[in-house]
DNA sequence: ATGCAGTCCTGTAAGC
DNA sequence: TGCTTACAGGACTGCA
C-alpha cells in the first residue's frame, strides 16, 4: 500500500530510466480504473518526451513537453514500472507506454483503486490538484498551524493523521509508526494533545518517513518500486503488522484496535491513554 | 460544518 | 476438501 516514502522510491527508481524518452504509443486495458485513462488520450500523448518526474505527497508528475503531464495515483496496489518491452507481462497491467530505446513505462493495478491522468496545461494540474484538497507534507508544515488543526478536532488523531487534506503523505503503516514513536495513542482526541505531544508527533512523521525512503519503502503486499525491485522498510516496523508481539521498547504486547475502519496498531506501555504521560513529548530513535 | 460509515476492488487467509 | 466470510485501506460519497 503505497504511501509517501513508496511514492518517492519509484519517482526516484523511474527518474534515470525515464527521462529524456519519448513517448511513442500507449494501448490500455478494457477494464476500468478509479483514475480512468481517456481513450482520446492515447494519440495526444505520441511524440511527447519525458522532461522529469516528481511527486506531490502521494501523486506522481511525470511532466512532459509541451507543457503536458501525466498525474499518477497508484492507490492501494498500483505498480508504476519502467521495463524493457519484451519483459514478461503480468496479470492486472492496465496501461502500457511504449518508448523510445525498447522501454515501456507500465501501469499495473491488482485492486485498480490507481489510474493514470493526462493534463495538458498547469491550470489543468493545479485544478486538479485544488479538487483533492492536499495537506502540507510533514517536514513542510508549519509547527503552529499544525498545532491549531489539532486544537480545533475533536475526531481521534490517528482519524487526522491520515486525513490528507490536514497532512499529506501518511497512510495507516506509517500514522501507526510515528504515533508509536512519539507516544500517543491513536484514539486520543486531537485536541487533547498538549503543545510538546503534537510536536513530537510531527516531528516523529518527518522522521519515520525519512526513514522509510531510506530503506526503499515498506513491502508487506503488491509494493515494488520503479524498477520493479520490492522495499526494505517493513523489517523496520514498530507496530504496524505486529499484533501479539512484545514491544521493542517496552517489551508489552501490541494490541490492535479499530479507528475509523482502519486497524490501528499501539503498544499499551509507549502509548498511553493519558494526557502527557508515558513519553509524550519525546521524540525516540 | 463535522465526522462517521459505506463503497469500490481482488487476493489471501481463516473458519466451518 | 471446498465453500463462505473477513480483512487489507486510499480516496471518495452520502448521511446523520
């Protein structure tokens, strides 16, 4: 399940092996994506060449010439690859770029909750990007702005932590990880936070997603990378996953919990209830 | 306005 | 063994 340091590790796995081609032909899949790619699309894009990629917390812009752009969600099972055209094709490919060199650039979607847009025009991509409503990403937001998004929730802060147009990027692993390194527990109301505890805990987002993209990213299902190649990250994990098993830090049981319909996985020792207590605001290794 | 539950989708695993 | 059911969750819709 692709979050933000997936994200990045196949714009920075796809980077070198995609720019400066071209596109030459794309042919699509008869079944349909969350992000549907438009059939009038596949003639637009012939000719056009990869000028660079980037990301915006858990989209990716491949920007190409004249002005034009493809915006990718990859969902929860999506899989953006850059492969030699004669690679063996597996089930659930949805979209296939051909390019120049023998390439192709392929789409593939088990669960199909992804897609692949195509924008022409920046007023087309800001647009789009305005309809979604992003939050900053962790080391980009603001400390006191941060701080009065919790003030003025009552809902649970795991609820806001995954919530993208308050922050960007987290998804379920990594709220549960930076929770359980600043010592919050997810059910807390937002706005029971105290000034340090919601420091800590945007700090500690920052933290354990740089670690993650350190370690290419977390590979529990379907995640692969750019080149195909899976992450590291998930043998770094806290919480997330390990229900039943002792705490690395305190050595207590990790529970798991239903918050907003998404499990939620906590160690009872780190991880007080309390206001304050139990290692609040610390930020740990 | 707010926040929750339901929806989409398929593969995997648990349970009977 | 073979079936049914639950679960995984990012982003969106609809409802209270």
């Amino acid at each position: 399940m692709p979050e933000l340091p997936e994200v990045e590790t196949v714009v920075r796995d796809l980077r070198p092996l995609l720019v400066g081609r071209v596109l030459l032909d794309v042919s699509n899949g008869a079944k349909r994506l969350r992000y549907p790619w438009k059939p009038t699309w596949n003639r637009r894009i012939r000719g056009l060449s990869v000028e660079a990629i980037g990301r915006r917390a858990k989209f990716i812009i491949v920007g190409l010439t004249q002005d034009a752009s493809l915006l990718i969600h990859l969902g929860m099972t999506g899989q953006l690859t850059c492969v030699p055209d004669d690679e063996i094709v597996a089930d659930h490919l949805h979209l296939r770029f051909r390019l120049s060199g023998g390439f192709e650039l392929r789409y593939r979607d088990i669960r199909r909750f992804g897609g692949v847009e195509f924008h022409t025009g920046q007023a087309s991509l800001e647009k789009r990007f305005e309809s979604v409503a992003l939050g900053p990403e962790p080391w980009l937001m603001d400390g006191d702005n941060w701080v009065a998004s919790l003030m003025a929730s009552s809902r649970a802060i795991k609820s806001l932590l995954i919530d993208q147009s308050t922050i960007s990027g987290l998804g379920n692993i990594y709220a549960d990880e930076a929770l359980h390194r600043a010592g919050i527990h997810p059910a807390r109301q937002a706005k029971s936070l105290t000034r340090p505890e919601s420091t800590a805990l945007l700090q500690a987002a920052g933290c354990v997603m740089e670690e993650a993209i350190a370690g290419r990213g977390t590979t529990l299902r379907d995640y692969v990378g750019g080149s195909g190649l899976g992450g590291t990250h998930q043998h770094s994990l806290a919480v997330y996953g390990r229900e039943g098993e002792p705490c690395s830090r305190c050595g207590l049981i990790i529970i798991r919990i239903m918050i907003a319909g998404r499990s939620s996985h906590f160690c009872p020792g780190c991880q007080s209830q309390d206001i304050g207590k139990r290692g609040g605001n610390r930020v740990l290794p």
